[in-house]
C-alpha cells in the first residue's frame, strides 16, 4: 500500500496528520510520498486535488482505493488500511 499525502508548509491540519503518518509509517509496511501543494504543483496536478488539505490518497497496486481529505489522526488512517490489508 502507498499513501500520496498532498499538504502544505502554512497548513495546520496537515502537521496534526503528519504526526499520524509517522506512526503508521512506523507500525505498517506502507510507502507515504508527501508533496507539497505549493511547490510540487505539477505532480499535485495528476491528482485533481480540492481546496481542503491535506488529501490523503490510498494506492493499491496501480489503482486508487481510497482518499481521505481534512485533518485526520492515527485511528482514521489505520481504518483504511485495515480494510485493504490483504488478507
């Protein structure tokens, strides 16, 4: 499982869902790719991201299986990975 996590530097609730992120990365087998909004804007473009930051996008082989938009904690990004973990 892969996590796009699209942020920014002036975005508080993407410091909270950093903090998350570190966790998980520390408890699962996950890759999480942060781009900036700001200064990566041509990859951040492939993603058609809104106005609400950070986005969190969950990839599973090739595909797109979930995107989490707004600030989120540990519990909410463990859920997503737990419903596509393999089994």
């Amino acid at each position: 499982m892969k996590i796009i996590k699209i942020g920014a530097l002036w975005c508080p609730a993407c410091l909270i869902t950093n903090n998350a992120l570190d966790k998980i990365n520390k408890n699962y087998d996950v890759e999480i790719v942060s781009l900036d909004y700001d200064f990566d804007e041509e990859e951040v473009s492939k993603y058609n991201v809104g106005e609400t930051l950070p986005e969190l996008i969950f990839i599973k082989g090739d595909k797109e299986v979930k995107r989490l938009i707004g600030e989120k904690n540990y519990k909410d990004i463990e859920e997503v990975l737990k419903e596509y973990e393999e089994v």
